[in-house]
C-alpha cells in the first residue's frame, strides 16, 4: 500500500469515529409540550443537562425527549427536593423528561443488546440556580 492510500484510509476512519459521536443525540426529538411554567428556553437549558450525562453512554442513541408537564414538575418538587445533597439551598423548580434511546447493539454493562430503553430524568433549580440533573432511570 502506498502512503497516500494510508492517509487517506486513515482520514475516512477519523471522520467514521466523528460522525458516529456525533449521531448519538445529533437525530433525537425535544418535545416541549405545553407549559405555563416554563419557557422554551428553560426547557432547553434542562435538556443540555441531561445530553451532557445521555452522551457518556457509550453505543446508546436517544430517539426523543420529552417534557413530562406542569403537573408532573409540580407533584416532584418535594421528591428532587429529597435528592439534594445535605446543606444545599432547596430547589424551587423541578423539571422531568422523558425520554426513549436505544442500548448499544452488543449491550455491555448492564445494558440488554440493541434495546429500546424508556426513562424518566428529574432535574432541580435552586433561585437564580442552573438546572442540575439529580437522577434518571426507568419511569
């Protein structure tokens, strides 16, 4: 083989690798539902939150996610205001999605192989706060 045909092979694999990162969140859906009490904007802001955490899943790929409601954040305030950390300021909002991925096709961990998974993911705000990921898992 010739260099020029290394480096070239070599080019496509990098940007394989790339793309492949990339695709994990590149294609899912954020449904923001109907909510009084939040803007477009506070919803997306939740949302990085959770894709910051959902792109350490090596081999997953999330299809969507949703916003669970107003009356759910309502009825979960006092529950992710039971997760905080001992000291810390109490959380006066509460944001929970829900969310639909696929596990990495060979599995791994503790993932079933190429399975659809559905999850729900709690956040918490304190005043003037950043939304804080606080827990996830089956609904």
């Amino acid at each position: 083989m010739n260099v020029k045909r290394i480096i070239a092979m070599l080019l496509v694999s990098v940007f394989l690798v790339a793309l492949t990162a990339c695709a994990k969140t590149s294609d899912y859906t954020l449904g923001y539902g109907e909510s009084d009490m939040y803007s477009k904007e506070d919803i997306e802001s939740a949302a990085k939150a959770v894709l910051d955490e959902f792109n350490t899943f090596d081999g997953c790929v999330l299809y969507s996610l949703e916003y669970a409601g107003d009356e759910k954040c309502n009825d979960e305030l006092s529950y992710v205001n039971s997760l905080r950390e001992d000291g810390a300021e109490e959380f006066v909002d509460c944001l929970v999605f829900n969310s639909e991925f696929r596990s990495p096709i060979k599995g791994g961990d503790a993932w079933t192989p190429n399975d659809i998974y559905t999850w729900s993911w709690y956040l918490g705000r304190e005043k003037d706060g950043e939304w804080i990921l606080l827990t996830y898992g089956y609904a």
